[in-house]
C-alpha cells in the first residue's frame, strides 16, 4: 500500500501563497532545497491540482532542459522529470510529457485506487487537491518559513475533525527555516 504525503513551504502563519497568490517568500535555501530533492527521490508519483502542475512544469521542465541553475535546483528539476505526474483537472485539455491528466469528479476513487495497488511515496501537491483529500493523506512536511503573510491560501483546510499527528523529526535550516515532518497517528 502506498503512502501519501503532502509537502509545501509555508508562511508562519499558515499560508502557502499571500492573499495575492505570491510565494516568492517561500523560495528554498540550498538546505531547504536538499529536503525537498530527498521527498522528490523517494516520491513514485507526483499528484497535482492544475494550479500547481502549471506552476512546476513551466518552471521545472524547461530548467532540466536549459539544465542551468545551481547543482541543487539541478537536480531537482532532473528528479521532477523523471517522476511520473498525475494531473487532476476539468480545464485542462492535455498534459506534458510524463504525465497523465485524470478529472476531477475520478480524482478520489483515482487516488484511493492507487493507494490500494501501488507501492512507494505519492506525493500530493495543490492545496485545493490536498484538502478534498485529507483523510487520506498519511504524513505533512512542512518547511515553515520566518515570515507572516496575514492571509492567503492555508496550508491545511478547514478540518471537521482534528487531524491527530506524531512530529516525526524537526530541523531549523539555514535562514531561519523550519522543517516538520509529522505523521498520521
């Protein structure tokens, strides 16, 4: 059975973007950045919203291909294109190379099928995707970022029941950064 974790940067507060959709705030140290290449290693698949699918193919597909960066963010971009990339949405008509777009309305069963009947790490991005999944969602990996925004879009959604985790391991990076890696109980 597979697992299903949710990473992201975030603010202090709790917001992955501020209330104008910006997260440059939230741009990764070398540190930060090594932690989010370890997640990217062992994740089998890539699950994405279309918002953030957009955001990390433009950006992550052309630098593997211009292959420029520094070695770090290199690396990311070359484990990104090797990751299969699941692309959950109604709007989009086609996806890029390595990737495989699946509707909204079969999202659940989609993703709860692949639970079932695959092994590894999938890695669930796009608040919007994560939140009409949480339940399913085995562990969070936060990188908490020393600034406030004062509102935006959150990290976790509004819950109906507490999410009861165990913090697995915790770091402060370069820069202030915290990293938190909590488990489902």
């Amino acid at each position: 059975m597979a697992t299903i974790s949710y990473a992201f940067g975030i603010s202090l507060d709790g917001y992955i973007e501020d209330a104008d959709g910006g997260f440059g705030w939230s741009a990764p140290s070398d540190e930060a950045h090594r932690i989010s290449n370890e997640q990217t290693r062992a994740a089998s698949t890539f699950l994405f919203g279309r918002h953030i699918y957009e955001i990390m193919e433009e950006y992550w597909t052309s630098a593997a291909a211009r292959g420029d960066g520094t070695p770090v963010e290199a690396e990311f971009a070359r484990l990104y294109v090797e990751t299969p990339r699941i692309v959950f949405s109604d709007t989009l008509e086609s996806v890029g190379e390595g990737c495989r777009l699946v509707r909204r309305a079969d999202a659940r069963a989609e993703v709860e099928r692949l639970k079932r009947e695959t092994a590894g790490t999938m890695a669930i991005a796009g608040a919007a995707l994560a939140a009409s999944m949480i339940d399913l969602i085995d562990d969070f990996r936060l990188l908490v970022y020393p600034v406030a925004v004062g509102g935006g879009k959150p990290f976790f959604p509004a819950v109906r029941e507490a999410l009861d985790l165990t913090l697995v391991e915790s770091r402060t990076l370069d820069g202030g950064i915290l990293y938190m890696h909590y488990e489902r109980r």
